[in-house]
C-alpha cells in the first residue's frame, strides 16, 4: 500500500498509510503544545481538522486554543454547538446568526420574536449537556443533491442558497447526532472540548459570548455595545429594504438581473446617512472642528471622506481634508508583522508626532504644509501644498 511521510515541528519523520487521519497520527507520535490538546492542524500550511486524511507527504503543526488559527476554530464550533442545542430546544424556529459583538455573536431568530429568558436557560442547559457526552464531530463528504436536500429539509434556507449556484458533485460538511452544516472551516473533534461559553440576553435576540484573544480558557467580564449595536440593527433594516440579508439572496439578485438597480438603492441609502452625519455635524457648528474617518486600508475611506465634504459644503462649510497615507514613516521606520512583514495597519506605521503637531497647528490659525509620501520608494518628503483652516 501507497504510504505518506509526515514530519512534526521536532524534525522527526514517519511513513503512515495513505489515507491515515491526523488523528491517527496523534495517537502515535509526541504532537502539540506541553498539556495542551491540538484542536485542528496545519497540514502543509493549511488549517484543516483532525479527520484530515493524508494523501501526499505533509508537515504537521499542532493548533491548540491559544493560537489565532485555533480560537477561531474555537468559535466556529461554538455556533455549530448551539445550532445543535436549538435544533432540539426549539425544533420549530430557525435560528440566524447576526454579526460579532465584542467577544460574542449576536443571535436571533428568524421568526423576529424576541427570546425569553427560560429560552436561554434552557440553549445553556442543553449545550453544556453536549459538552459533557463529548460526541464526535465529523468531517465528511456527501452528494450536492443529498446537501441541498438536508438544508431545504431543515429550514436552512440561506444555506440552501449559497449551494444553488455551485455545482460542486461533492461537499464538505460537518456532523454531530442529528446536526449537519456545510463547512467553512475546520471543527474542534468533539463537543468535550467547548467548555467555555455563555448565552446572554440582548434583546431582540442573544449573545453566544467566548473567552478572550489573550485568554482562551476563561470568559471575562461582558461589556455592552449599544452603539455598535444600534449601527448592526441599522444595517439590518437596510438588508430588509435591499431585501438582501444573506450571500444567497445576493446571487439571486445577479442572476435575475436586479444588481444594478439594487446598487442605486444601496447607494441612496448611504448618500442619505452621509447627509444626515453632515446634519449633526451642522448641529455642532462652533464646537466640532475635527471629523475622523476609521477603517482598514480599501474599505472607502477617502469616497467616504469626498462625499462627505460634498454634504459639508452645501450647509456652508469649508473642509480641508488630509489623508493619513500621506503621514507614513520611512519604511525602514515601519513596524514589522509576526511574519516579519510591514505592517502597514500598526498605528506606529504613522507619523503620529507630525499628525498632531499639524493638528494643533491648523487649530491654533496657523499654515502648515502637508507631506508626501512615496509607496514606490517608502520615503515621505514636502509637498509644496499649504494649507490653513477658514
């Protein structure tokens, strides 16, 4: 029989069956981190689970909890664990995962009535249950058709709509007793592993809350979000004018050639909260003298900023704007990433010496001269434009 070398992080190596499960693997072999357990593994570089079958030569790490890679397997498997527990406490509802919310996801339900607090109790109760039969959760491949008709079977309706367009012959997915999700990702093995959680209410719906980044195996104190909450309710209503609120609905929109007319209404949505964010701004004339834009690189700052000053404009204002690409430090000055990349994203990439020393200045009256900053060359240097608040 065809066999397959594996080498662990140690530099030892040895010939296993082709086919042999990385969990099989552990069995035999010194794997992981001290006492801690190994929740999933990098094979060649890949995140996979413990049911991954080795077909070619491959390089094993361990993932345990205190890792990147294994927190968020951690928490994928969290969901699929209260998928399991509402499956059997609430067989007749659908429950539909929102978005994160702190160290958290917010839940609710699809038929918009919210959840009591016996409801909670009782998804708590059931979970920790599955925790302590620690049943196995397996990876494995079945038919499109026989996918699709599981998730049409169980009310599964945006997964339903993710596969429509895909013709895949087979699929990944994940089982535990009666409970099937298509996979987007790898699971911990068995339930025994997810001890750390809890469900707390937040009307309309709950939060399904895990530990901390720098904490994996205790959760901390929770800590509210209205206002992060308020713009995820926001979003949500703008989902029901778009009537798009998942992946599927939007390739259906494509498909029946509604996405042009879906991209005016999006964008009228927004033109309208942009006015309305330039109102307040109005509201706070005399006081309010400086407007800051936050989000990672390409996420439309500067059209954000634009359109914005367009707003600012009509009601009589004069804004400057400055763009902080242009307050980059030399590169030999630029904060490197675990991997020994530049981190463009670190806030020390940023002069933020010069940022507030142009601040004060425009503040105080005074001109200032913004710089430039060269990518091509990762030097900053005088831009010869002036520029003085009105």
């Amino acid at each position: 029989m065809h066999s397959v070398r594996v080498t662990l992080p140690d530099g030892t190596q040895a010939e296993y069956p082709h086919g042999t499960r990385v969990a099989d693997v552990l069995e035999n072999a010194t794997f992981g981190s001290g006492n801690t357990p190994a929740i999933a593994v990098l094979a060649n570089n890949q995140l996979t689970s413990l049911y991954y079958r080795l077909d070619v030569n491959t390089e094993l790490e361990a993932v345990t909890m205190e890792t990147r890679e294994g927190q968020r397997v951690y928490r994928r498997s969290l969901c699929f664990l209260l998928a399991m527990a509402a499956q059997d406490i609430c067989p007749k509802r659908h429950l539909v995962i929102g978005h994160s919310l702190g160290n958290g996801y917010y839940y609710r339900f699809d038929d918009e009535l919210p959840i009591t607090d016996e409801e909670i109790e009782r998804l708590q109760q059931r979970m920790q249950e599955l925790v302590e039969q620690d049943l196995p959760i397996v990876r494995r491949l079945i038919s499109y058709t026989d996918a699709l008709e599981y998730f049409e079977k169980h009310r599964m309706h945006d997964t339903a709509l993710l596969l429509k367009h895909r013709n895949d012959a087979k699929l990944p997915v994940y089982t535990c007793g009666q409970t099937m999700d298509i996979s987007h990702g790898p699971l911990v093995p068995s339930t025994g592993i997810l001890s750390y959680f809890e469900l707390r209410k937040y009307e309309p719906g709950f939060i399904l809350r895990f530990p901390r980044d720098s904490d994996p195996y205790r959760l901390g104190p929770f800590e509210a979000s209205p206002i992060l909450f308020s713009i995820y309710q926001e979003y949500k209503q703008w989902g029901k004018i778009l009537n798009v609120s998942s992946a599927g609905k939007l390739n259906e929109l494509t498909v029946s050639n509604g996405i042009k007319n879906f991209i005016r209404v999006a964008e009228a949505l927004q033109n309208k909260k942009i006015a309305e964010i330039a109102d307040r701004i109005n509201d706070r004339k005399g006081t309010a003298r400086i407007i800051l834009i936050a989000g990672p690189s390409s996420s439309g700052k500067t059209t954000f900023a634009k359109k914005l000053s367009i707003q600012l404009t009509v009601l009589g204002f004069q804004p400057v704007s400055i763009g902080l690409d242009n307050y980059f430090v030399p590169r030999e000055q630029t904060p490197l990433d675990e991997d020994g990349n530049y981190d463009f994203e670190h806030l020390e990439a940023i002069d933020i010496q010069l940022l507030n020393e142009h601040l004060e200045a425009l503040l105080n009256g005074s001109e200032v001269e913004l710089p430039s900053f060269s990518f091509k060359t990762g030097t900053r240097s005088p831009s010869g434009h002036m520029i003085r608040l009105p």
